[in-house]
C-alpha cells in the first residue's frame, strides 16, 4: 500500500470522492501532510505510536553480538521496523522453548564472562537501541546453527516518505489511519463525520490500543534469579557454580 492509495481510501470513507473518482496531486499532498502529523500526535499516544512484532531469526554459531535494523543500513538481521525496545523472548532449539531474560545494560555489565560458547539455549538479551539500527547483545553463545531466536519487540510507527513509496503497515493501522484521516479532511470539504463513521474511528483506535497493552516487565532480580538458580546454578555475573549444601 502506499499514502496515495490510502488517502484515496479515506477520501471515499468521507464521501469527498465517489466510487471511481480520482483526487488531484495538491489534494493529495495536503493530505499527505495531514496524514504525517495524525502519525507524530501518536507519540502522545503510545499505545498507538508504537506497535509489538515478532522477529526471529537463527543463531550464528560462535556470535553474540548482532545489529538490527532496515536493509538499508546493512545490518546482521534485516526487519522492516527498527525495534524501540524488547519485550519478551525466547529460544527454540530442536523444538523445546526456554525464556529469554531481558536484562538492562548494567545486567549485562555484570556478566564476567560475556562470550562463553555452549552447546544449547541463550539465557538472556540486552538491546541498545539505536539509531538507525540496534544492537543485541546475547549470553550464553551456542556453537552451532541449532538454536533460533523469538523477540516480541516494541516499533514506531514511521510517517510516509512520498505519496507512492510501498509500506508495509502492522495490522489495525491501515483501517485506523484511513478512519482518522477522514476525520481531518472532512471539515476542509465541507463533509460531515457521522456518528457512524465516529464510531468505527473509535472502534478501530480501541483495537489498536488494547493490542498494544505491554506484558508485564521482567524484573532484575528475575535475571539474577535466573542466573544462579537451582542446587549448582551457573552464576552469569560471577562465572562461577554454585555447590548444594
């Protein structure tokens, strides 16, 4: 889809078009401002600026550190939306899952031993997010291509470069955008937003909303938890195992 064919969408939901009818290039482009601005008020909002997705990819064997981000800044896992931040994870290996734990920057500060080569699960992630990629950053590291990573991750949603760039938006946005830019566009015309087309605005904007409700955080101590637990639990932060009594 591109904003010119959603624009002609919401032109038509508001009855500025008919069935059929174009819309100039002026018309357009004012809409297409109008359209951008709707997607920078939602970082008011962020349950609509930002979006969950799921992103998996393979292990490297013998690699810790991986870049994420669009094709265009050549990064070591391509994703159409650079992640915000990491919401939960896990790794799947021969078809058994374990939870990922995600650490902050000072978890993964306190893990001695960074790059500790294993023949099984990653235990736990942290993200850098930058721009205009992130980087992740995982302990422990498996040695083969066995093992695949699941990230539910946290994206922005992105204003339109051009009227006719192809997009790929997350599911809800496209009937959401197309609702709410009506609302705008319709007073400059003249044309009434109903009741009705009221309603489906808020239908759609509730939809979005209550899919985008975070799960609840995992808690530092849950890392540390994790990293030492158990009779003779490996100990992440010290490299060292901890003997029964």
């Amino acid at each position: 889809m591109t904003a010119r064919d959603l624009i002609l969408r919401a032109y038509r939901f508001v009855h500025i078009t008919g069935s059929g009818e174009s819309i100039t290039n002026t018309e357009a482009s004012d809409a297409l401002e109008v359209l951008n601005e709707i997607i920078e008020l939602t970082a008011i909002d962020k349950l609509l600026a930002f979006f969950k997705t799921e992103i998996v990819f393979p292990f490297v064997p013998n690699k810790y550190i991986y870049t994420i981000g669009p094709s265009s800044t050549t990064p070591d896992v391509v994703v159409s939306f650079r992640p915000v931040e990491i919401l939960s994870g896990f790794t799947r290996r021969q078809d058994v899952d374990l939870p990922l734990f995600i650490g902050s920057k000072e978890d993964y500060d306190r893990i001695q031993v960074k790059n500790i080569v294993t023949a099984g699960w990653g235990q736990v992630v942290y993200y850098s997010a930058g721009y205009p990629q992130g980087t992740l950053y995982f302990y422990q590291v498996p040695g083969d291509n066995l093992t695949e990573v699941h990230l539910t991750v946290e994206s922005q949603l992105a204003p339109f470069a051009t009227l006719d760039t192809l997009v790929v938006l997350p599911p809800g946005y496209v009937q959401w955008l197309r609702y709410t830019l009506g609302m705008h566009m319709a007073p400059e015309f003249g044309m009434e937003f109903t009741p009705g087309m009221q309603n489906l605005q808020h239908l759609a904007e509730e939809a979005l909303k209550n899919n985008n409700v975070h799960p609840m955080p995992v808690m530092e101590n849950d890392v540390r938890a994790m990293a030492s637990r158990g009779p003779g639990g490996y100990n992440v932060y010290s490299d060292t195992t901890r003997g029964t009594r």
